[in-house]
C-alpha cells in the first residue's frame, strides 16, 4: 500500500466543541500518523455568537480561494462533518465522512435550519465525493436507498474506542455537585445530548412507570447527563411534574472523569434512541461491563449483538420489564462480560486507520486511472 500520500483531515469545526465527530476526527488522525502516514489535521476555528454563524463561516472558508490553494499541497482531504466545498481541484481526492441520515429519515428531531442545512450538506458530498465514509453497514445501506449512484463510492468502518470510559479501581470525587451522593443509590443512566432524537421522553416515561409499578424500586435513580439540545425544556417539565422528581436528576454537561465513574457505578446504561448512526455509548459500556438496555432498531443490533438487552420501541412496557431484570437480579453477569470482552476487539482505532488508508488508496488508484485513460 502506498503510505507516501499526502492527507489532510478537516474536522468541520466539531474538534473544539467536544462532539462526537470531532473525536472521530481527533483519533483517527492520532491512529492514521501512528501507523505511519503523512496526515495533517485542521481544526477550523471560527469564533462567533451561534452555531449557525459556525456553519456559514466554515463553508465561506472550505468553499475560499486561500483554502482551494492550501489543498493543491495534498494527495487527498478528509471531510468528516458531512459537507466538503462545492468545488473540486484536479489533483486531490475528494473524501467525505456522513455519520448518519437522520435529517433525512427522521427530521422532526432536528432544528429547522439544522436539518435543511444538514440535507444540503449530504447531497453535495453523495454528489461530489471521490469516496463516502460512514460508521455503519445500517447508514451505508440508508445512503444508498436514498441515492443509489453513490453505491460504487461508499464503504463502512465502525469507530473505535475512545480513552474517557474505562473500568476502574480507584474512585476520585465528583466535580458535578449535581451528583455528590449519587452512588449510596441503585441508578439508570443516560448519557448523551439531551434531545427528541435520542428519545430521552421515553426514558423518562418509562423510569416514572417503573418506580409506580415495583415497590422495591423506591430508591432507585435516574441519572442524565449531557448538554441540553433540541427539546431540553419539555423533559426537564415533564420529570418536575411527575412525582419522582427528586429521583431524576439532570446533571448537565459532565467531565470525563466523572462520565466514567458513572460507568462504572451505574445498575444499567438506558439507551433509547429512535435513531443512531453507530451509538458509541454501546461500546463504552461494554468496556466497563455496564449492562445496556437498548432500542431495537437496526444499528444497535449490528454493534451490540448478543451483548444488549433490547427493548421495543413501540411499546413502554418492554423497557420497564428490562429495567426490572436488574431490580429482580436476573441479569446474566458473567456470560454478558464474556461476549462484551469478545465484541470489544472489533473497535480498535489502528485497525480502524489501516482500513480508512486501505480505500483511500484505492480510491487514489481508481482516479489515477481514469485521469489517465
């Protein structure tokens, strides 16, 4: 394979705000120069009032002369927040990351502008991408369903693990205060941005039912944590006019550290989302042994296979009834940890860089051949 190429990665601005693509972006460029190539990382930093103005300052600077210019020094540029610029230089291979389809699939869970922004987006990359990266066979074959002349120009690499959850032996204080005393008590977790996509009224519905129905769940908790996103207020009313709302508890945005000590305290991760490009939270836990109680929908069952205890989606009551094989102790421990330990092989960030270089020269050899032709 020729490791002689010449690559940049763009992260789209999502680095520095700490989301899950900037840590794609972050680790695969650690991996891809461990294993040996010539990669380089920009990381955009546009400061402004609003995500929006982000966006509209990003795409001024991809689509901008000085940028078209700095990308005549590389072989190949890796997009991985959806967009890439809407013209292409002739001497560089054109590579675009699309995480999921949920603007497309399932766009009452976004902001207006969000999701036409978003769709915009991934329809210039299908178009104009030499090659089309997603996270899971599940997105790859939603991406083509919806644009099938991408099929030839599209491959899968899951994700690999990230280095802020991992079992522990010693445990440090809390930095949240919201969580000063959490582990005197059995509790559910929840750990993501806290918004409509990831179905977090479910949980909640859910957590209520589960304490009203078993009389031994009183001291049972609900820990949240995440930034507040698209329907944050709706679930913060609807805990505070039910009558558990001592035991819910809205932790915010919460460090590393204190992430994973909840990992490895917690009864279960609650995982309910209505839709995942990979759900990485599935791996975390499997790396802390945290069972996880998790949607049915087809992304979580190609990643957590035989480790997840799924629920259906359209029905509450198979969630509460997976919530309580932990309050009743039927839950399987030891076979659970012995297929997590199996599943967590597939996720290791070098084998992941290798396969992204692998079609990446492919991809540079296929349009080497055509230019030549």
């Amino acid at each position: 394979m020729n490791k002689q190429l010449k690559i940049l990665i763009d992260d789209g601005n999502q680095i520095k705000l700490g989301t899950g693509i900037g840590k794609l972006s972050l680790y695969l460029y650690n991996a891809i120069k461990k294993n040996g190539y010539d990669v380089s990382l920009v990381s955009q930093n546009t400061a402004s009032s609003g995500r929006l103005k982000d966006r509209i300052s990003y795409l001024c600077q991809i689509n901008s002369t000085q940028y078209a210019r700095k990308l005549e020094k590389y072989d190949v540029v890796l997009y991985t927040n959806y967009a890439m610029p809407y013209r292409k230089n002739g001497s560089t291979l054109y590579v675009a990351v699309i995480p999921d389809m949920v603007s497309f699939l399932y766009p009452n869970t976004l902001p207006v502008m969000y999701r036409y922004y978003n769709q915009m987006m991934i329809r210039n990359t299908v178009n104009k991408a030499d090659l089309v990266f997603t996270i899971s066979k599940t997105v790859e074959k939603e991406i083509v369903d919806k644009f099938p002349k991408v099929s030839e120009r599209i491959r899968t690499t899951w994700l690999g693990l990230y280095d802020g959850v991992r079992p522990l032996e010693k445990y440090a204080q809390y930095e949240n205060l919201r969580l000063e005393g959490i582990d005197k008590y059995d509790y559910f977790l929840f750990v993501s941005t806290v918004e409509k996509r990831k179905n977090v009224g479910l949980v909640l519905d859910a957590f209520i039912k589960f304490k009203q129905m078993y009389k031994n769940a009183l001291d049972y908790k609900l820990v949240i944590v995440g930034r507040p996103g698209y329907g944050y207020e709706e679930f913060v009313e609807k805990a505070d006019m039910s009558d558990y709302k001592e035991d819910i508890i809205f932790a915010g945005y919460t460090c590393d550290a204190d992430c994973n000590r909840l990992y490895n305290r917690a009864k279960a991760f609650v995982f309910p989302t209505i839709y995942e490009g990979f759900g990485f939270a599935q791996i975390e836990c499997m790396r802390c042994h945290l069972p996880i109680i998790l949607s049915d929908i087809p992304t979580n069952r190609e990643i957590s296979r035989d480790y997840g205890e799924f629920f259906s989606l359209g029905d509450i009551n198979t969630l509460v009834d997976k919530m309580a094989i932990f309050l009743n102790g039927k839950y399987d421990y030891e076979t659970k940890n012995r297929i997590a330990d199996e599943y967590i092989k597939d996720f290791q960030w070098s084998t992941i860089a290798d396969q992204y270089m692998q079609y990446i020269s492919e991809a540079e050899k296929r349009r080497i051949r055509v230019s030549t032709r």
